[in-house]
C-alpha cells in the first residue's frame, strides 16, 4: 500500500475532528479537571461510590491512548451500572441498620 494508516486514533482526534485545536485545548481541560474532581472526592470521602469512579476515570485514561472509551455504549453503561449497584447497596445496608443509628 502507498499510504499507512494508524488503525487506533486517541482522545485527541474526536476533540480535533470536532472542534479544531481550540477542542484539543478545551476538551483536554474539561476532561482533567472531571478527572482531578472523580481523584479528590475519592481522597476525602473515601466511599465505595468515589473509589468506582475512581477506578473508571483512570480505566479511561489509560485507554484513552488507544481510543477514546467514552464514547462507546459500553463505558456509558459501565458508569450506570457503578452508580446502580453503589446506590442499590446503600438503600439495603440502611435498611439492615437498627433504627437509633442514624
């Protein structure tokens, strides 16, 4: 073949084909200070919830050299489901708690 092409395209490409340098700037900024604020509600709540998202944020960073995961169904899913299964497990473990404990 005469022209090579890269077959995986990272994060920056989306924000560039959509919105030029300025999107790359932009997104860029808005995507770390999401990830700065999922770090440090993680560090000062220490909670199920936080470590979760934590954990996808960071999931999403290092995938991101690859592809650029949010903008597939299944990461969508997976932060819906992070916060299901925490919220479901917060109601049942408030429900088993004796009533003065709160």
């Amino acid at each position: 073949p005469k022209n090579w092409y890269n077959a995986y395209v990272s994060c920056f490409y989306y924000f560039y084909l959509d919105f030029g340098v300025a999107g790359v700037i932009l997104g860029s900024f808005v995507f770390g200070k999401g990830a700065t604020a999922v770090y440090r509600a993680m560090k000062k709540r220490d909670d199920l919830l936080s470590t979760v998202l934590y954990l996808i944020v960071l999931q999403v960073v290092v995938d991101s050299f690859i592809r650029w995961q949010l903008g597939t169904f299944t990461y969508v899913m997976e932060l819906l489901l992070a916060f299901l299964c925490v919220r479901r497990k917060r109601k049942k473990r408030k429900a088993a708690a004796p009533r003065g404990s709160e």
